[in-house]
C-alpha cells in the first residue's frame, strides 16, 4: 500500500518544465544587403534588438557598411508593421572607423533600446570599442569594449524614434572588472527591471590569447538606468553556457519568470534561451531550433534580437544570421566573403513534465 501511495506521488514530484518551441519559420530573410534603405550597406546586420510598439516593429541593429568589417559601422533604426516590409527609419550613431587602436569609438556595435516606464523615457545602450588588425596572439578588432547610454530627447513610448544623445559610459574595463573578463572589455550590455531595481547581462571574453576559450556572462546591477552599476561578483560569471554565449537580450513572462534569448553555437540552426525564476538566477540555457530544415536561409544563424510577445499565445523572435557559408579566416583578417540578414520566426512556451 505504501508503495502504491508513492508511485501516485511520483508524478508530481517530477519538475514540471517549460521550453520554447518554434510555431513557424519564416523561409527567408526580410532584410538583407539588396533592401531598399540597405544601400552602401556592404556586409548586412548583427546584433541589436526588435520592440513592439502598437501594431509596429522597431529594429534596432548594426549595420557592416564598410572595411574593416566589424569596424566601420553604423547603428541604425528600421520600422515594420507586417514583419515583411521594412522602412530604415534613420542612423543613430556611425563609428570613425579607425584603425590603429587610438579611437574608443572606432567601432559601434548592438544598439539595444531599453524603456524606462517611471521615467517615460527610451534609454539606448550601444558598445564602443578601439580597433586594430588583430594579431597571431590576439582578437584586436574590436576590443576595450564601454557600454554607453543615450536618452531619446522625447519624452513617451512616442520618443522611440528619438534623436538621442550621449549621457555617459555606464560599464567599462577597469578596477571593478573580473578575472574572466578580457581584452574584448564590454561586449554586451543588457538591462531590465527586478522589482524595484534594475539589473543587467553583460558580456566579456579573454580575448587577449588565441584560440579564445570562452565568452561568458556576468549580472551587474544598479539603482537606476543612470547607474552606477556595479557587478554582482558572488554571481559571475552567470552559468546559462559554459563555452560560448553573447548578446543576452530579457523578457519579463506574465508568470512573473524572466526569459533570456542569446546567440549560442551548439547548433547553427538554433539560439540559446534560459529561464530565470527570479531574473537574478540562471540555470543552463537550452537551444531553440529556428530552422527545422538545416540551413534553409542561413547556414549560420547568429543573434537573436529579442522575444515579442504577440498576445495570442506566440512570440516572434527575429535573428540575424550569414547569408553564405562563413568563413571564419577570412574575417579574421578583415576580408570577410560573407554578408548578414534578418530573419524572423514564430514561436511559444510549452509546460509539461
């Protein structure tokens, strides 16, 4: 009798579990290097992130315009309202380009608007970094990584379109830094609300020695957008990918969880995702297949630019990816064969044991 008892028991004790599941794949890239508003846009787009803002999408992404790629970019802000058909709205900011690792703004990546309801104002957070050609030793094309933060002058969900302007560096290399940072300084920097404090994923990698072993995650944490930020050191780095994880962008769920999206390497037809009870602790992240037909667009699938709840049970999720076979020597020394584009999927949360 006892043992029946249990056996009845045994259900319930088994954790229930959620996961994403992909709906629907769009079968092709909606922005690409041949788009209209994409001319003088020589390599496409990486990184960034889509809102939803009423019925219309706001992209928010790097664009490669030029030589050095990685290095001669462009943030720019596109809108849509049917995912399909894409206006580029504007440029935010366009990196100097230099070269010989004197300009801390020679290359601007991952332009991530975050709204701040009690302030009513569209915060933007971009990556600067010095570039150089890298070396046999070291990754220099985009290193010594700061996070800078810009405010719409508009006040209002309204203002996502800005013009913004600099208020400050908000994260950066230095006497805060921890021993699995490196030489890429602040790669990523994304930051949403817990209760009534703010934190923040951002990310780092030892750059400084090749191959590069790791890029890893950490948590900081601060009182306002306008900081200061401080990292949480009992925490880092976060455990979601043990090899490889950049560009963490967070949702809040409607069950209170947090849900994390990032680009991941397991499997180049997938992104990583996570799920926080409580937006501070993470456990391993999973894969999210995007392309049930192995590389039906993209060989490669890159970054992910978000999670938008459509309020119907399914959420989007645009990514980036290559549009050819990537070949990774030839970035490396600056003379890329590849160009980037945007596509976009539909999925949802499953719960069940």
């Amino acid at each position: 009798m006892r043992g029946f008892f249990l056996l009845a028991l045994l259900p319930m004790l088994i954790p229930v579990e959620t996961r994403l599941v992909l709906v629907k794949a769009h079968p092709e890239p909606v922005i690409t290097t041949r788009s209209r508003g994409a001319e003088g846009n020589k390599y496409g787009f990486e990184g960034g992130r889509v809102v939803k803002i009423g019925r219309t999408y706001h992209l928010f992404t790097s664009e490669m315009i030029g030589d050095p790629v990685w290095v001669r970019m462009r943030l720019a802000h596109w809108r849509s309202d049917d995912r399909l058909h894409w206006t580029r709205v504007s440029t935010l900011y366009e990196s100097s380009g230099e070269f010989e690792g004197k300009d801390p703004r020679a290359a601007l990546w991952s332009p991530l608007p975050v709204y701040d309801d009690k302030e009513e104002r569209w915060n933007l957070f971009y990556v600067a970094y010095r570039a150089a050609p890298n070396t046999a030793a070291a990754f220099r094309m985009n290193h010594e990584g700061r996070i800078w933060r810009a405010l719409s002058n508009v006040k209002g969900e309204a203002g996502i379109d800005g013009p913004y302007h600099d208020v400050g560096i908000v994260l950066e290399p230095g006497q805060d830094s921890e021993a699995w940072e490196g030489l890429q300084g602040t790669d990523s920097f994304f930051p949403y609300r817990v209760g009534n404090r703010w934190y923040a994923l951002y990310g780092s990698a030892n750059t400084e020695k090749l191959p590069i072993e790791h890029w890893r995650v950490g948590i900081a944490s601060a009182s306002s957008l306008a900081g200061p930020w401080r990292r949480r050191r009992t925490l880092n780095p976060a455990p979601i990918e043990p090899v490889f994880i950049e560009n963490p962008i967070v949702a809040r769920l409607v069950d209170g969880r947090y849900l994390v999206v990032y680009d991941a390497t397991r499997d180049p037809d997938a992104i990583g995702y996570s799920i926080s009870e409580d937006g501070i602790h993470w456990p391993a992240g999973r894969s999210l297949v995007l392309q049930p037909k192995a590389g039906t667009w993209s060989p490669e699938i890159r970054t992910p630019l978000g999670l938008i709840d459509e309020h119907d049970g399914t959420f989007t999720i645009f990514y980036t990816g290559f549009e050819q076979a990537p070949d990774w020597t030839r970035l490396m020394q600056s003379q890329p064969v590849n160009t980037f584009a945007i596509g976009f999927a539909r999925v949802k949360l499953v719960t069940g044991r």
